[in-house]
C-alpha cells in the first residue's frame, strides 16, 4: 500500500477513531487527560483487534443541511416529549401503536444507521428490526390509529434519511435522493 493510501486510509477512519475516544470519555464521565489516553489506547485496540470493514464517509459535510438537521432533530425531540407525555396523562383514551416498515432510498450502512439512531432518539418511536438487504427499517411508534397517521411516520423517518443524507451524504447519494424525492411527487426538505 502506498503511502497516500495509507493516509487516505486513515484520514477516512479518522472520524470513527475519534468517535470511539469520546464515547469511551463519555462512558468513564471523566473529560481528563487520562481518560483521553486511556482512551487513544483503547480505540487503537478496538481497531487494531476488532478488524471490522472500513467505513467508507462521503468526506462531504454540507453545513447549512447539517445545521437543519441539527435544528430540527432539537426541535423534534422537545416536541416528542411533549406529544408523549399528554399521551400518558390523557386518562380518556390509550394512545395507539404499531409497528411500521420504513423503506429507505439510500443503500449504505452508514445513512441507514443515521437513519435509525436519529429515529430512535425522538420520544415515541423505536427501532425494532432492520432487513439489511431490503433497506427496510421496522419502527415502532406511538401515537398511531389509523393507515394516515403509519404513513405519517413513515414519511417523518423518510425525511430523516433525506435531511442525514444532505448533510454528510456523497454526491451520488444527494442526487439518487433528489431522483426519488422528484419521482414521488416531491416532499419537503
């Protein structure tokens, strides 16, 4: 292997790397010299041992996108909390539920594990099952009685996927995005 491949390699894991640094930060609750060490030791090992397929990142952030995500998932996750909570204190009536296949439009891991974490953060909904080769999330959200409010939700997870892939997808994927979103007959950003 070269040497810019190399670079490029590790350039592109980078993100990962530090990810697994912080995390183990996080996990320990210390922000300290020693635990971002300790930290460095146990990524190098996590990475070094634990061989797992190199991620592959778009190396593109789109900042003004990754802002409206970043905005609007804050802004979901207030509201999801309020929805929730007047659903447990409305002793009139328990709040339906289901479970929804959720097709996704991007075939990467990465987005789709965007997708479903992003999912899964918002108060009412829960990843349950992803088909891998169908590109399928199965959610299970709350606040559902009827086939319009499943579709609902359904296309709530789809702009999750559309928003994530704007704001760090590669170019291929924005335009493959755009390609479905204008085939479905257009939807909001």
């Amino acid at each position: 292997m070269t040497p810019q491949k190399r670079l490029t390699r590790v350039w592109r894991q980078m993100p990962f790397f530090v990810w697994l640094v912080a995390l183990w930060m996080l996990l320990w609750g210390q922000f300290t010299l020693v635990a971002f060490l300790t930290g460095v030791a146990a990524a190098i090992f996590v990475t070094r041992v634990f061989r797992l397929p190199p991620v592959e990142l778009s190396g593109r952030i789109n900042g003004w996108y990754g802002l409206i995500f970043l905005v609007t998932f804050a802004i979901e996750v207030v509201r999801g909390s309020v929805v929730v909570a007047l659903q447990v204190f409305d002793f009139r009536r328990q709040p339906g539920a289901a479970i929804i296949a959720v097709p996704l439009v991007i075939d990467d891991d990465l987005i789709m594990t965007h997708t479903a974490v992003t999912a899964s953060l918002v108060p009412g909904s829960l990843l349950v099952d992803v088909d891998r080769d169908q590109r399928i999330l199965y959610v299970h959200v709350v606040g559902v009685d009827s086939a319009a409010d499943a579709d609902a939700q359904r296309r709530h997870v789809q702009l999750w996927e559309r928003r994530i892939v704007r704001a760090v997808g590669s170019r291929k994927q924005v335009a493959q995005i755009s390609a479905h979103q204008n085939a479905t007959a257009g939807g909001s950003a």
